[in-house]
C-alpha cells in the first residue's frame, strides 16, 4: 500500500485526532477508558470488515443484498479486479486498525488490573 501525498498530509490530522480520543478516554475513565476505546475501535473494524462486501446483518437488506450480488455478476472484468483491490486495500487498513485496537485493549485493561491489584 503506497501512501499518496494527500496520506500523507493527513496522517498527522489523524494521528492528533486519536491522540485526542486517548487522552479523553484517559481523563474520563482512567485506564478502564483506553480499553473501552480500544474494543469500541475493534468492534468497528470487525464490523466494517464484515460489510465489506455489502450489507449483511438485517432482514430488511436481503433484498438489497441480492441486488449487490446480481450487480456484481453483471460487472465486467476490469471492474470485478478494481472491486478485489478495494477491498485488499481496505482489508490492509482495518489491519492496523485492528492491532491499535490490541494495544489500547490490552493496555488499558493491563494496566487498570495491574493498578487494581497492585
């Protein structure tokens, strides 16, 4: 995944945002706080990873999720490969995301238990 200039002038927005939310949820609710965020981030990526191909989780979206499928039987070659490459692109950020979710979890809840404990 090469990070285009546009990336990379966003990178420190994003970076300053989620240091923000950690010194939020840190302030709010300790160390307890950072593995809430942590899990809330986890859930997320989860759930974005299980959308990727369209909807999946309601029974008022069978219908639509039908549509989707009879969509992508009609598209061409060309667009099934550009489909297959969002969707490895996406995979690879919810990656991260999904690590940073780990950390702040085991983190937060490490720390807190240790704190509690100790």
């Amino acid at each position: 995944m090469h990070m285009t200039r546009i990336d990379w002038i966003l990178l420190p927005i994003l970076v300053a945002v989620l240091a923000g939310a950690v010194l939020a949820a840190y302030l709010v609710a300790g160390f307890l706080g950072l593995g809430v965020l942590g899990l809330v981030i986890g859930v997320m990526a989860q759930r974005i990873e299980l959308e990727k191909d369209g909807a999946t989780s309601n029974v008022m979206t069978t219908s639509l999720y039908a549509e989707q499928i009879k969509a992508q039987e009609t598209m061409s070659r060309a667009e099934r490969a550009e489909r297959r490459e969002e969707a490895r692109v996406l995979l690879k950020v919810l990656s991260i995301a999904k690590i940073v979710s780990a950390g702040f979890v085991i983190l937060g809840f490490g720390l807190f238990f240790l704190f509690q404990l100790g």
